[in-house]
C-alpha cells in the first residue's frame, strides 16, 4: 500500500531531474519561453529550489545543453560495416531524429538563445561539430585529413545543420528526401575536391568501389547520367 509520501531525491539526482524537465520543455519551445516557474512547476518543486541546485536560468540552459550536445554527438557513431553511403544515410536518419525531437531548443542553439555566444556554449557547439568532422573521417579510412578534404568535410557538416534549420521553420520538404539529399550533397562535394585534387580523386573512388547498384551514391550518378544525357 502507498503512503503517499515521496522520496527525496539526492542532490545529483534532482540535478539530473531538473535538466531533464528543461530539457523537455526547450524541446517544445525556445528556452527564451520557458520560464524557471515553468520548470519548477513541471518538476513538482519550487522556484527557490530551482536556484538552489543552479544559480539561474543560464546555467540551467548549459547543463541541459551539454546533455543535449553529447546526444547528438552519439548520432554520429556508427559501425564501419558496408558501404559508406548507406553508413550516411543511417547517421542522417539519426541526426533528423534529434532535430525532430528538440527542434525548438536545437534551433534556439545555433540561431540564438539564452546561451548562445557564451564560451561554454560555444565549446559545446564545436564538440559536437568535431566529433561529426572525426566521424566522418573514420568511415573514409582517413587518420589525418588533407587540407581539401577538411574543407569538404567541414563544408558538409555545416550544410546539414543549415538544411535542418531550414527544414524546422515549416517541413516542407519531407525528411526522409532531405536525409537522401544531404548523403548526395556529401558525395557531390567529395566529386568537386577530387576534380581539383588527386588524393581526393582516389578517396572518391575508395568511396564508390563497395557501393550497391540501389546505394545513394549510385542513385546519384544514375540520376546526373540521366539529367545531361
């Protein structure tokens, strides 16, 4: 039989707590909406508790933030097995998932919010951005990258964080073509490298060697044939 009385939570555990009901309501609107008395209320505590577990909406906003930035850098682990277009397509499917779910607060992030332009914010944003950038690297084979070869990399995780702020304000492009889309970008932008340079020219074609007659890639290049025969 219940009492009804609750048990209290430890200190890192109510930490925890409160971050993630912030997390949830940033995921639902800008964290410039989202009151403290909000969070209080939708955590069954105070106001004053609130500010005894973090000083103040700003680093309520960064703890939620670190959390937020290690799950989508999470997006982007993937088994090197197969090839890699399909590898892409299964770490964008994964990377949309996150945007869909925190659309508000990923879109808070990179366009401006409560956070935004502080050094801890912004060393999170570039965590996450490198841990995409090593990524990406790994499933190319590539330990230390050329200088044009960082220049698409980097190029191309800019792009996809562009198409999935620009994907938020109404979806009018459905997800799964943008997730198809983005994989093509990354080979058309390795394509471009390699009519310039001849290490990307053999990492291209690395890159298409394994890939399936039904492999984005491939899909790509059938497409292009078509468009200009």
């Amino acid at each position: 039989m219940r009492t009804g009385v609750r048990r209290r939570m430890g200190v890192e555990e109510r930490r925890q707590q409160l971050i993630g009901v912030a997390l949830e309501l940033f995921s639902q609107r800008s964290p410039d909406e989202v009151s403290i008395d909000e969070i209080a209320a939708a955590a069954g505590i105070s106001r004053p508790l609130v500010y005894h577990y973090f000083p103040g909406k700003l680093s309520l906003y960064e703890a939620a933030l670190k959390r937020a930035a290690e799950d989508l850098a999470s997006r982007f682990d993937e088994p090197r097995e197969g090839p890699l277009g399909v590898r892409l397509l299964r770490v964008m499917g994964r990377y949309f998932d996150f945007v869909d779910e925190h659309g508000p607060g990923f879109s808070a992030l990179l366009r401006g919010g409560p956070a935004v332009g502080s050094s801890a914010t912004n060393a999170l944003i570039d965590s996450v951005r490198q841990a995409a950038y090593d990524q990406i690297l790994s499933h190319l084979g590539v330990r230390e990258a050329s200088p044009r070869l960082e220049l698409v990399v980097r190029s191309w995780i800019s792009l996809a964080e562009s198409t999935a702020l620009i994907w938020l304000e109404g979806r009018r492009v459905p997800r799964a073509e943008l997730e198809v889309q983005l994989v093509h970008d990354f080979a058309a932008l390795a394509a471009v490298g390699a009519a310039h340079d001849e290490d990307m020219a053999g990492l291209l074609r690395t890159m298409v060697k394994d890939e399936p007659a039904d492999g984005p890639f491939a899909v790509l290049v059938g497409r292009l044939i078509t468009l200009v025969s």
